[in-house]
C-alpha cells in the first residue's frame, strides 16, 4: 500500500469522530512531507482547529506514517 493509500485510509477510520461533532476531513494532498487536507463543516470554523490539527490529527498520522512531516488544513 503506497502512501496516499495509507493516508486516505487513515483519514476514513478518523471521519466519523469528527463527523459526531458535525466536521468533516478531506484528503488533498501529500507531497514533500507535508500532508494537505481540508476540514469542513463544524471543523471549518471551530476556535479548536489548530490544537486539533497539531495536537491530535498530525501526531496520530505520524505515528503510523512517518513520512508526514507537517499537516495544513487548506481553507475552503
């Protein structure tokens, strides 16, 4: 499994946590480390979102991909 494979998996099994909360996260992008991504609905505006991206989504996806050196959310 190549991995954006990998990513997007991982993107599907974190989806329905945040979808509890009425956000959502889409795959846009892996290149040069950097892994883009877009956070939508309730995550879109949420005063969280930093401390969700650096402090929960970028640990757990370096943890099982290491080649993830860094997460943006790209705004919609």
């Amino acid at each position: 499994m190549n991995t954006i494979d990998k990513i997007k998996e991982m993107i599907d099994d974190i989806r329905p946590y945040l979808n509890m909360d009425g956000g959502d996260i889409e795959f846009v992008n892996f290149k040069d480390g950097t892994l883009y991504i877009k956070l939508t609905g309730n995550c879109n505006n949420c005063l969280g979102q930093d401390s969700t991206i650096n402090d929960s989504l970028l640990p757990m996806f370096q943890e099982e991909i290491p080649e993830i050196k860094n997460l943006i959310n790209v705004p919609i």
